[in-house]
C-alpha cells in the first residue's frame, strides 16, 4: 500500500511539473481566435494544392482546439 501510495505521489508530481508550464501560458481565448484567423488566411492563400491546403486547414483546426482547451 506504501508503494502505490508513493508511486501515485510521484505521479501526479511527474504530472503537475509538465503541464503547469502548459498552464501559465494560457491565452486569452481572443488571441486563440486571432492566431486561427491568421492561419486560416495563410493556408487559403498559399498554392500549395487541395489537398496540402485542406490538411494545412485542419492543422489549424486542431491548434485553435488545443489552444482554447489548454
């Protein structure tokens, strides 16, 4: 029971010492918004293809997600 209880310990403090960084940089969901803007722009406006395009798209997709939720 020690054991478990040290490895659940270390654990969360393996944990909190890699997101608390993630944490302290938190952004205004404005700026999450501004940044998506900004990339949804970049990726209509380049010759890279359909396909380059929709992926660049998603990319920025998933980076205006991760943004607002952390």
């Amino acid at each position: 029971m020690k054991k478990l209880t040290a490895l659940t310990l270390s654990l969360i403090f393996v944990l909190s010492v890699l997101f608390l960084p993630l944490i302290s940089q938190a952004r205004s969901a404005d700026d999450c918004w501004n940044n998506w803007e900004r990339c949804e722009a970049r990726a209509l406006q380049s010759d890279m293809g359909f396909v380059r395009t929709t992926l660049a798209l998603m990319a920025c997709d998933v980076g205006l997600g991760r943004c607002l939720i952390f």
